[in-house]
C-alpha cells in the first residue's frame, strides 16, 4: 500500500469530474461497439496527469492520433475541434445528448461513430462518441474520453508501481490475482458505486469516477453531514468539466473512512458547484494497483496488510 498524498499535492492539481450523461435519443440508434480481436491483452505505458490516466488511440484508416482520458463514469466523448476534418467520424444526424455535468452545468451536443478505433493492437468498431460542443475546446492537452461503453468491452489493471495499463479479456490472463481481494463495489447502468461509512456513522453511496482526480466529493450538505468539528481548509481552485470550467473555494478535510470490512484515511472535499457524490482516482493511487473487470463486475485491490 501506498503512504497517503499529503493535503499539498490536492493544493497543487486542479479538479475534473465528469458525470454520467442522459441522451435525447430519436429513431436512429446508436450501434454498440465491437472489439477485436475477441481474446486479447494489451500492456503499455500510461500517463498519469492531473486530467488522469491518459492513453493514444488512433482513428480510422489515417490512424489520426488522440489523446483520450479513462473515465468509466462518463459516455465517450470528443472536443469538437478534435474531429471537425476527421473523415474516420460520422455524424448522427437525428442523434443528440441532454445532460448536466458534475457541477450542475447544462450541455448538449451531436452524437457520432468512429468507425475504427485503435489502441496498441486492438481495435474498437463502431465506437460511438458524444460531441462536446467548441466551449469544452480548452487548452488542454487530451482530445476527450474513453468512457464506460468502451470500458466495458473488457478488464483493465491500472499498475500505478510501474506505470503500465493492461487491457484484457479475461481475468485468468492476469497474473497473482491470489494476492488481492474483492472491493465492495457494484455495477450498474453506466456506474460502479458502493457504501462508504465515514467516522461519524453517516452512510453514503458513491460512485466511483475516474475522471475525478481527487479522493472523495460530496455536495455541501452532504459534506456538512459528515465533516462535523473536524478542522478544514478552504483553497481556490481549478474545477473543470467536460463542458466548462469555474474558479471555485474547495474545502477539505480528513477523515477515517469504513469500504467494507477496510478503514481508510481519506480526504473529503466539497464546493458550491458540486451536485455528485464521487470517489476519485487520488483514493487508488495510494495502492500499488487497481483492477476493474467489467466482464465479470468486479474491482480488486491488492489484500490489506494488517
């Protein structure tokens, strides 16, 4: 196990979430994406930023180079800059999406297919991406989201000891699965969320998103719920969504939270903006690895040592 982040690397990085996203869906149908080969394992190198776990893929025949996020709690998506002379991309023209992100933002867009996908030795067909409208065009350096139907197609260890991402069919194929446990986790429609005890014996479920880069999120009177006496800091920050980005106090605290039969030290943390209850990236780096097996609705953590 990891050694805890200390509240100056929070200081340091600024926030992402993103939220499941609800679409307007007419008579034309989005097709569900493919992947081949159908057994496969991949094992590359990943970049982890303050925008999260970042991988190259590459489109179409042209093999047109974006850099994409992992973010299981979101659909896939693309800037709409990203795309705009990508003839790999096609349009729905009777397909949209409705939504509001993780801080209450409205946004709204076209829907698309890429009709080849690569990543390393993979390729996902039909792969459907929703069109961020041109204000989620920021300066920033990836292209979009490889979101939960993507996921899905398959297992991914996330090795933050090593820095190696592998993709995989089957769960067999990774070695010294004997070393870890189950992490009391369930799958749902486009989410993974579980029960979190936090030190006062308030209960509540979260979801967890790895296009959130923190460790827990809750909206402010859910953070008023557990928070109580304990000392926080308040800090201005960068909070960013797919559609948007706010200048916001975020404030934080420290707390021991129950996952099951675990206890964790956890930063808690909340602003004004925020409508989600999250658990982010930050609370699995502090494991030497984390698997989600989406084929069998699972997520695995290396056994606690007591």
């Amino acid at each position: 196990m990891r050694p805890i982040q200390s509240p100056f690397y929070l200081v340091s990085s600024f926030l992402f979430a993103c939220t499941a996203i609800i679409f307007g869906c007419s008579s034309e149908s989005v097709s569900r994406p493919a992947i081949v080969p159908r057994h496969f394992k991949v094992e590359v190198p990943f970049l982890l930023t303050s925008r999260g776990i970042i991988i190259n893929t590459y489109w179409g025949p042209k093999r047109t180079h974006h850099v994409l996020c992992l973010d299981n709690y979101s659909p896939s998506w693309i800037r709409k800059g990203a795309i705009q002379y990508d003839n790999s991309f096609v349009r729905l023209k009777k397909q949209t999406f409705k939504t509001t992100t993780a801080d209450g933002t409205a946004v709204a867009g076209e829907v698309g297919i890429c009709d080849s996908l690569r990543f390393e030795d993979l390729t996902f067909l039909n792969a459907p991406f929703y069109v961020m409208p041109a204000q989620a065009d920021g300066k920033e350096n990836d292209d979009g989201v490889v979101g939960s139907e993507l996921m899905a197609q398959g297992i991914w260890k996330i090795d933050f000891r090593s820095s190696v991402l592998t993709f995989t069919s089957t769960i067999d194929s990774l070695p010294g699965m004997n070393a870890t446990e189950v992490f009391p986790a369930s799958f749902t429609e486009g989410s993974i969320e579980l029960g979190v005890k936090f030190s006062n014996d308030v209960e509540q479920s979260i979801a967890i998103d790895l296009g959130f880069n923190g460790d827990f999120l809750l909206p402010a009177d859910a953070f008023k719920n557990v928070s109580g006496q304990r000392k926080s800091f308040t800090e201005t920050k960068k909070f960013s969504t797919p559609a948007s980005w706010n200048i916001v106090n975020v404030t934080t605290t420290l707390d021991t939270v129950q996952i099951g039969h675990n206890w964790y030290f956890a930063f808690v943390s909340t602003s004004d903006t925020v409508k989600e209850r999250l658990l982010g990236l930050q609370f699995f780096r502090r494991f030497d690895y984390v698997i989600f097996d989406f084929i069998n609705e699972r997520v695995y953590l290396p056994k606690k040592v007591w």
